[in-house]
C-alpha cells in the first residue's frame, strides 16, 4: 500500500497537431468545460507536424479560465533552462497561477541534434536536468540577493537577474523511468510523470521505493512527490482488458492504482472529445468515490 495521501486530479493529454490548428484548442477548451483539472500537450519542436508547444499552451490559458497547463514534458535540450524558467513564470502570472512545468532530460537525439541541440548521453542527460531545475528555481527565487551564477558541466549563467517570480509554487514533474532519473525525482522534483504503456508490471512499484528512499536521504517526506500517470485506454460496453470496458471497470483500476502505488493524477490521452467527457463525467467522479470510501474505511 502506497497511497499518499494527495487529493485526485484528472486530466488531459493532447496532440499538439498543426494540420487544424484549431483543434488542439478546442480539445482543450472542452476539457475544462466537462470538469477536466489539466490539460497537457506533447512537446517535440523538432517535429515540423506539430505546433510548437509553448506558443499552444499560451494560446490556451488566454481561452481558458480554470484548468491547469503543462507540457508533457518540455523538451529540455531544445530550451535552455533560464529562457524556460522566464517563460513558466510569464504564462503562470499571465494564467493566474495555472501552469505545471514538467521536464524531460530527453530522447530522439538524431532529430533534437539536426535542430542545433547537443547530444547527450543517458548520464550526461540526467546531469544535466539536475543541473536545469537548479538553474529555473533560481531564476524563480526574486527573495534571494544578487544575480543567479551558475557553473555546471551543462549550462552556465552568469549574474542573470533573477525573475519574474511565478504566481504560485510551479510543481516541477518528471518524465522519469531509469534509476537515475527516479533518484533524482525523488531528491529534487515535485512529481513522476511517467506513461502507463511503457511500464512493465512492477515498475510502479520499483519506481515507487526509488523515489521514496531517495526523498528520505535528501531530508524530504515521499509524500512531496506527487505520483502522476499519463494512461491510455479504450471505452466499451464490456471489459476486454485493463482500462478496456466501461467507465466502471476504468474507476475500479484507477481507483486500485491510487491505493496501491500512490498515483494521484491521471492523465487520459486521447484527442477523442467523447472519451474526454466520459473521462470527466464518469470516470472521475466513480474513482474520488472508491478512494475516498477507502481512505474513510
């Protein structure tokens, strides 16, 4: 048992295509209407069919009010670590506080290489996302004096001036899946953001340990560390397989998963509007029943 505690989010997870435009933003607009909590996109820049994810989820949050945004997860070789910060912090006030910053140390290096950024090996990409949160909070930190300096083996600021400070605390989440990563999630971030389909049975569960015991060395509680899951599934009249039937068979294993591995936001991607709304309308509401009914018990 592994349930943290933390109250359930629902989301969404959408292609950020670029052949209709309009679409993206209409997915996401409907996703906060039908009671959805975040809206996520994809972010590949180097990927010429999709639209660039920042300038989206800006768009976004001016045709929204409520929902939360984030990207899934920013591309970190591709934007330097103290233009992004300056941009979360940017969309958060102009948002009022709803924007999530999630970071990915990266993949496709072939094409992440052919838009001008460096190749990096596993290691080396680890080391330098540790090196990026350190170099985005302290661009976020207005209270502390003088300039941000910063010398790493990856990036390197030199006096920048700190700010703008962001409306509220920007959760940093982690697309993380190696040992690496998953210790560094647990010694520095806010949250594990990883994608259901490529997990193998027991990885929640191994990944779990390895963010709770590196929290506990670096002094923190593992319950600062959100467990979030990006989930893929399909709706039908009667179960055919993990989240494969109907709504109440999805809530029941969702529910399961929040008791058992401690994942409290559960991102549904799919560019399907009808799968959002049942998502939103019977999907979600079963699942905070069963948990709640649980966690009372």
């Amino acid at each position: 048992m592994s349930d943290y505690g933390h109250d359930l989010i629902f989301g969404s997870f959408l292609t950020p295509g670029s052949t209709d435009p309009a679409r993206p933003v209409s997915l996401a607009v409907l996703a906060e209407q039908v009671g959805l909590d975040l809206v996520t996109f994809q972010d590949h820049p180097y990927q010429p069919a999709y639209l660039d994810t920042w300038t989206l989820i800006s768009y976004v949050a001016a045709r929204t009010t409520r929902v939360r945004l984030a990207a899934n997860v920013t591309n970190l070789p591709l934007r330097p670590p103290a233009v992004l910060a300056r941009s979360v912090a940017s969309l958060d006030l102009l948002s009022g506080g709803r924007t999530g910053l999630g970071l990915g140390a990266g993949g496709f290096w072939d094409a992440i290489e052919a838009m001008g950024g460096r190749r990096l090996s596993p290691g080396q990409a680890v080391r330098a996302l540790e090196e990026a949160i350190d170099v985005i909070r302290q661009i976020w930190d207005t209270e502390a004096r003088g300039g941000v300096r910063f010398d790493g083996d990856f990036y390197r600021v030199v006096g920048a001036k700190r700010g703008p400070a962001p409306a509220h605390d920007v959760p940093v989440w982690l697309g993380a899946y190696k040992p690496r990563m998953l210790a560094l999630t647990g010694r520095r971030a806010d949250g594990w953001l990883p994608s259901l389909p490529y997990l193998q049975p027991g990885d929640l569960a191994r990944g779990n340990a390895i963010i709770d015991e590196a929290a506990t060395a670096a002094g923190r509680s593992p319950a600062e560390v959100r467990r979030l899951l990006n989930i893929t599934g399909r709706f039908a009249a009667t179960g055919r397989g993990p989240l494969h039937g109907p709504a109440e068979q999805w809530a029941e294993e969702l529910a399961d998963l929040t008791l058992t591995e401690g994942v409290s936001t559960f991102i549904l991607s799919s560019d399907d509007p009808e799968d959002l709304r049942r998502f939103a309308a019977e999907v979600a509401p079963a699942t905070r029943e069963l948990v709640a009914a649980e966690r009372a018990g």
